[in-house]
C-alpha cells in the first residue's frame, strides 16, 4: 500500500481545473477500472452526472442512500434513471427505521447536534459500511453551489471511505447545468420544479423563495446552524484531511507517474 495524501490529490486537480466532466468521467474509469463508483441524491447535478455515465457508456454504477424519509418523487425519480439510462443503481438503506429511531432517541432533528446525529445514521453509516468496495466516488457537488462547496476541489480524500472523491462537475456553472439538462432533456426530480432548490429528506426540506439562499430550506427549523448532512467530507472538512492508504500502482496512475491515458 502507498500513501496518497490530500495535497497530491488538490495538485492533480489543479492540472483538471480546464478538463469538461466527461473528461474526467472517462479518467475516473480508466483509471479505477471497477473500482469506481459514483453518488447520486438524485437531484439535478446528481441527475446529469448519471446522464453522462449513461451517455458516455462508462458502466459505472450508481450509490442512492434511502434514508427511509424521502420524498416520493426521488424514489421516482431514481427508478426512471435506473429504467431510462440502463443504469446499476444501488439503495443503501439505514440499520433502523425512523421510526424505530424515534422509539430509542426521541425526535432527532429538533436540534442542531440531534439533526447531525441523525443525518450520520441515516445518510453516513450505510455508505460508510461499503468500505472498501470502491477507490473512488463520483460526487455531483459544484462551486456555483456556494457556501462551503464555493472552493469545492476536483478531487479529494474521502478519509473515511479510504477513497477518492472526484466533483467532475465542479466549475460547472448554472447556465451549463440549465443548458445541458435542456439539450439531453435530462430526467430530474419533479421537486425542482416545485420550489424545492435543494432536496433531502422530507422531514427537513422546504421550498425556498426565489430571494433567498438555494441551501435555505434543508433544516430551515435550526437556522444557520445547519447547513450539510455530512455525506460529502468537504462539506465539512478544512481541507487538511490525512491521507488515503491505496495499493502503489492505482496511486501512481492517480499522479500520472505510470499510465498510458492521455487526458
């Protein structure tokens, strides 16, 4: 095993910083072969990252957490992606229901720190016990998302998961994302078009109102204390996260030490 730290993973992606998503989708596949998978909450940058692994015919599968409180348009929603795009989705679904959690911990996401705990039961964990299944998870997160995600890397150390995160999408703008979505005719969530410009679980979303902050209506009960459930490590991180223990061979092909792909 070879060490990969987050610094190494910033500088390849600086060298990304001009690379399109498929670009990088297609780097993602060559280089972590069946090893990569990618995350999707099946909103609208989760929805065309899927689109493009569909489009690009890349075979790489597709991580839904079910938290047991979603929406019916996002079950919806991922079971058209799953029929329409011939895409591997796979539902990873909490130990406890909520309402057995209820019964054991009382009404979690009443409170700040109850609201973390719940999110890291009901979103974290079950991806957390697929450790070890995959070198790298696609994410959908962009910088014209703002907040935290404003400076969101290309690539970084998902130190939990011991994997890569890869955000092909990053410096996709809002215009790109409207204008792509149009051309493909792209299935997204309903919700979207409901007011909703973030969605998660229907315990803890709301619509927002167009004066607004996009991220304004998850955990809107807990102000500005709440913002992100955690499932994205730089949601959360400062960016000096340890590093990742990967076989020397895929490291290498990360830095472009030793690799026949040209991107």
């Amino acid at each position: 095993m070879a060490r990969l730290t987050q610094a190494q993973l910033f500088q390849v992606g600086n060298n990304f910083e001009e690379r399109s998503p498929d670009d990088l989708l297609r780097w993602a596949k060559e280089t972590f072969g069946n090893r990569v998978a990618a995350i999707s909450a099946m909103q609208q940058s989760g929805c065309t990252v899927c689109h493009m692994i569909s489009r690009l015919k890349l075979d790489i599968p597709v991580i839904f957490v079910d938290t047991g409180v979603m929406f019916q348009e996002t079950l919806d929603t991922r079971d058209r992606l799953a029929k329409e795009y011939n895409l591997n989705i796979r539902t990873l679904q909490p130990e406890q229901t909520m309402e057995e959690q209820t019964a054991q911990h009382g009404v979690l996401y009443l409170t700040v720190e109850g609201q973390k705990q719940c999110c890291h039961a009901r979103k974290v964990e079950p991806l957390l016990k697929m450790q070890g299944e995959y070198d790298c998870l696609i994410s959908s997160l962009r910088r014209a998302d703002g907040g935290r995600r404003g400076a969101c890397p290309i690539l970084s150390a998902d130190v939990e998961m011991n994997a890569v995160r890869l955000n092909p999408m990053a410096n996709f703008t809002n215009e790109q994302l409207d204008a792509y979505i149009a051309e493909h005719n792209v299935v997204t969530n309903p919700l979207h078009q409901q007011g909703y410009s973030t969605i998660g679980c229907n315990r803890c979303t709301t619509p927002v109102m167009p004066h607004e902050d996009k991220r304004s209506g998850r955990w809107r009960h807990l102000g500005m204390q709440a913002m992100y459930c955690g499932i994205n490590p730089t949601d959360t991180d400062d960016g000096t996260a340890p590093a990742l223990d990967l076989p020397l061979d895929l490291v290498d092909r990360i830095l472009g030490v030793k690799t026949d792909f040209m991107i």
